[in-house]
C-alpha cells in the first residue's frame, strides 16, 4: 500500500451486500449506524461516568446523563445510542423517559463491531432478533446444567440481568412459561417474547406477569397490565428433586421459588431422625424435603391460608404421613414467642421470610426485624442444633449486613439477644439456574446461611 494512502482496510462485507471501511471497531460501529439507523438517538453520558458501563453495568442512571441528541427526542421503549462526551459509542440499550434508569444497556459495542458483526449484523440495535438470541443461549445455559431432568421439571429460564435481559424473567413449570415483566421495554415486546417462548416446542400454555409496582415507575399506564393468561391454567402439579409440588400461578412472585431448589436438596440431607421447624414455609418446600429426608417430626408455619392448602395438599401427593409433617397458619413472630413461653425447641429450625428490605432505604428498620425474627428461632434451636436462615432482600444481601445481624456482639445481635453462640457452617445463594452478571452484582438477592446454634 503506497505512503499516502488511507489508513484502512477495505473489507467486503457479504451479509450486507456493501463495502465497509474500517478504521477501527468503533467506526466501523458507528458508520454501520449512520448508513443503516438515521435517526437514532445519542445518549451522552458525563465525563467521568462512563466506565462502569464500558465494563458492562447494564442500568444507566439519569444521572449519568449528559444529554440526548436526536430530533424528536426518543420515547421509552425507543432504541439509543450510548456514548461517551467524544460520541465513541459504549453500546446501544432502550429508552425510557420516566424511570430513574433511563437507559437499559442491550449490548455493547465490542460485541458488535469488527468482524463479529459481519456473522451477525441483524442482532445490532435490533431487539427481536436479539431477544431471540439471548433466549436460545437461555435455554442452552439451562440444558448444561441438567435442567429440565426427570426429577426437576420447575426452573427459571431467563434471569433478567443475569441473562442480560434486564426486566425479564421466566420461569418454567412442565410445560407452562410464567413471564414476569418490570420494564417497560418488555411490555413494547410482549408479543415477541410470548412468540420466542412458544417457540421452544415444550411451552403449550404462557401466564404474562406484569409486576405492576415497578411498572408504575417505568411510567407505564398500568390500566391495560392484568395478568394475561393462554391456555389452560389454574393449579400445575411440578416435580423438584424428586418431590411433587401443587402450585398456584396467582401464588407469590411467579407462583414458586425455584432459587431455593439446592438449598432445599441440602436440608433433605440433615433431617433424618431429626425434629423439624419450618418457619414462613409457604407452600411447604423446606418441610415436604426435610419429611422425604426422613425427618421425625416436621411443622411449618405460615400466615397465608392459600398456600397452606396447598402444602397440605402436597403432603398428600408425596404419599407422606400426616402424623410425621403437618402446617400451622399463624404468624412468624406469634409462633415462635408462643413456643419459646412453653419452652419447645427443635433439632433444625428454617427461617424463609418475605423480603423485608425492598429497598436500600429501609434497610436500617429492616435489620432490626431480621434481628428479631432470628433471635427468636435462635431460642427455639436446641443446643447443637442448625438454623437456616434466609434473606431474599437484595438491598440485604448487598449490604453484606446479613451476618453481621446475626452475629454482632453488645446485644446488637440475634445471637446475643438470644444468649446463645453461632458458628456459620454454610452459606450460599439463589441455584444454579439464576445467573448472575459480574458487571451486575445488584443482581444477587438471596442469602442462605446455615448456622451451628450452641
């Protein structure tokens, strides 16, 4: 090549019939958009405030944002740019024009420039195909890891941010897809999405979950947002680890908690001969495993009538013996104070409540009631015994607090409330099936701590 000529490279680029020159991967990004999205908007993010999202942090704040260049400025749901204060862009997300998180980043831009577009150039800034794309690596993700199987049929398929699908979650019951949707992006594509999901060849029936709270922030009008059924669906018997299940898909979240799956298995490991506590059991999970794993006795507790049906229903159709597992609706805190007054205890006692913490705000009142809730089943463990306790509070969990409420000295702990001493002996979170984004860590949101209560 001569002295003076242009420092490029001229490449053919046969999926899109033209020729492209590539000064570097960003320019060839950028020049791919010029030519083939006119009209998309530029989110320019603030000196200073574009690193974290250059590493992959899916959720771009408002404040983060410089300006927005584009005429007629985007609507949510709209496709835009993202770029540094030089227009380099970082990636292209969707839009919203309400929530706090304006942007929610869909890829970035070293994963659609240079050579890896010309295999791919229709998943550039185009959410169907690359929804389809992200589901089929879903799906795969899952098949590695043996699920569905003969003894699990129940899982969760999409892990929003953890399958870099932020907003998105589906969980699957045998053949039928639970969608929750909290981003308005998912509403936009709704119907793409059921259609990717009944084209997987096992899903006959789909129940769309839209999570009207968070929806109300996305500034969505949520008059249109009922649950929306296809097919025929009310109560589905699942099968996990061997043990069936009867749920309900007007139940809790998507209707069961498939994070807890492995933690469950574990506890079926540590009950045989043993006495059983199972506090806030919902639907039974924790006692129906500790019964299969030949526990003495097992109670679970629970304040919602519904779900006890269907745990009582449950031990029914795992041919267990009601003499050996029954269910108790009361309150948490009432029980375990009723029970410490007669002076009960039990060799293992599960403390699963519901998320206190929803947000990092409350989380100083939050600790006071975890603090609470575990000194009293601190009290009814034996000595020697195990408590497994749980904080499904993402603003907990982040906080890196949990144990520290168990533990700390001075009576500002359960531990010291209670007068007794604690030794951790495990601690994990959600299974295996709900991945997390390393550039995402506020995607963690459950803690199982198992705890050697002296």
């Amino acid at each position: 090549m001569a002295n003076n000529a242009p420092n490029y490279v001229k490449l053919k680029c046969i999926c899109l019939d033209i020729s492209v020159c590539i000064y570097s991967p960003s320019a060839f990004y950028a020049d791919l958009v010029s030519m083939l999205f006119v009209g998309v908007a530029k989110v320019i993010l603030k000196k200073g405030k574009t690193q974290l999202f250059r590493d992959g942090s899916p959720m771009v704040y408002s404040g983060a944002v410089d300006s927005i260049i584009g005429r007629p400025p985007p609507k949510t749901g709209d496709v835009v740019l993202v770029a540094d204060g030089a227009q380099k862009p970082i990636g292209w997300g969707l839009y919203n024009s309400s929530s706090m998180f304006c942007v929610r980043l869909m890829q970035l831009e070293e994963e659609v420039s240079g050579y890896v577009i010309c295999r791919d150039p229709s998943c550039a800034l185009n959410v169907e195909k690359l929804l389809e794309t992200r589901i089929d690596a879903a799906v795969n993700l899952r098949k590695n890891l043996g699920l569905p199987s003969a003894t699990t049929n129940a899982y969760r398929l999409v892990n929003s941010e953890g399958d870099r699908l932020s907003g998105l979650i589906i969980d699957v019951f045998g053949d039928i897809a639970v969608i929750a949707s909290s981003a308005a992006w998912v509403e936009k594509y709704k119907e793409h999405i059921k259609k990717c999901i009944s084209g997987l060849g096992v899903i006959n029936s789909v129940v769309w979950r839209p999570s009207t709270d968070i929806l109300k922030e996305e500034g969505l009008d949520l008059t249109d947002l009922d649950q929306e059924v296809s097919g025929s669906t009310d109560r589905v018997k699942v099968v996990e680890n061997g043990i069936s299940y009867m749920i309900s898909l007007d139940g809790q979240k998507t209707g069961f908690y498939a994070d807890q799956r492995e933690n469950r298995r574990f506890i079926s490991t540590i009950c045989d001969g043993q006495k059983v506590l199972d506090m806030c059991c919902y639907t039974g999970g924790f006692a129906l495993n500790a019964a299969c794993g030949h526990a003495l006795d097992v109670t679970g507790v629970d304040s919602s009538s519904p779900a006890l049906e269907l745990a009582n229903q449950n031990i029914a159709l795992n041919n267990l013996d009601p003499e050996r597992i029954s269910f108790v609706k009361q309150d948490a805190t009432s029980f375990m104070k009723n029970a410490a007054s007669r002076n009960e205890a039990w060799d293992i006692v599960i403390l699963d409540p519901p998320k206190l913490a929803p947000r990092r705000k409350v989380l100083h009142s939050a600790s006071g009631m975890y603090r609470n809730l575990n000194s009293l089943a601190m009290r009814l463990t034996k000595p020697g015994g195990f408590l497994m306790t749980c904080s499904c509070s993402g603003a907990m969990t982040q906080s890196g607090q949990f144990l520290p409420v168990l533990q700390a000295s001075l009576l500002l702990g359960a531990a010291s409330m209670a007068g007794r001493k604690i030794t951790l002996v495990r601690q994990t979170g959600a299974a295996c099936d709900h991945p997390i984004d390393p550039s995402y860590p506020e995607g963690a949101y459950l803690t199982n701590i198992l705890l050697r209560v002296a």
